[in-house]
C-alpha cells in the first residue's frame, strides 16, 4: 500500500480505525443537517477503509476458497447523539469487539472536533457465494482482533 492509498483509507491507531471525512452538501437535507442515512455512509466508508488498512481486500475475498466469503450486514444498532452540518470534518473510528464463528462484531463512532455524534454497534454475517453462514477463518480473524 503506497502512502496516497494510506491518507485516503485512515489510519489504524491503538483505539482501532480512525478515518476522516468532511461533510458535503450533497450529505445534508434542506435544513443543512446531515440526512439520517447519510450516516450510514460515512459508517460504511468506516469500515472499508479499517478491512483496507487491515490488508483485507474485500473484492479478493470472494475468490478466497471454493466456497467463497463475503461479509454482509445482519444488524446495526445507531443512537444519535447530535447532528453534523455542511463542512463539518467528522472521524470515523471503528474497532472490532468479536470476530470468530460466522460472524464479527464492530463499534463505530462518528465524531467532531471530539464530539460525539453516532454511536454504532454493527453485527456482520460472514457467509459464502451462496449466503449460507461460513466460519470466518482463523487468520483472517486474527487480523480483527489485533
């Protein structure tokens, strides 16, 4: 990975992933706030970019094996805590809490200037090219947990 890709993907700190990203008019309603699903971007660049970083190459995974593994999002649970606006730079910090069996668990933050903003707790399925479960290997699990 060439020091470009490292600066467009964050950065993996002690706490986890940390990525940055200002906020777009194109993000923001009528009333200049962040639209609600908008942060469902942001949290999805999130955790792009922390399986990036990990050396993780989503687009690989599918030829992984024979039997293929893709992870997919089962469940998110998200509180928000107060709005972004147009401009705002925002951090995007994500760290894994489980990974093992057939699935992994993150927590994901969106925060300004220290604030939080969205806090996330996101359930991925890990399953094959068919979506049946599949266990998510050892080594690849290793990489999560650091």
């Amino acid at each position: 990975m060439n020091q470009q890709t490292i600066s467009l993907c964050g950065e993996l700190t002690d706490e986890g992933h940390r990525l940055t990203q200002r906020v777009y008019y194109e993000d923001t309603d009528f009333s200049g706030l962040v639209y609600h699903a908008r942060y469902l971007h942001f949290l999805e660049r999130g955790r792009t970019d922390y399986l990036r970083c990990l050396g993780v190459e989503q687009s690989a995974l599918i030829g992984i094996d024979e039997e293929g593994l893709v992870f997919v999002v089962h469940r998110m649970e998200i509180d928000f805590k107060a709005p972004a606006r147009m401009d705002d730079v925002l951090e995007i910090r994500t760290v894994t809490t489980k990974a093992g069996g057939a699935k992994m668990v993150l927590e994901q933050e969106i925060r300004r200037a220290g604030d939080l903003l969205i806090a996330a707790r996101v359930v991925i399925a890990v399953v094959n090219r068919m979506g049946r479960p599949r266990r998510l290997p050892e080594g690849l699990a290793a990489r999560f947990l650091g």
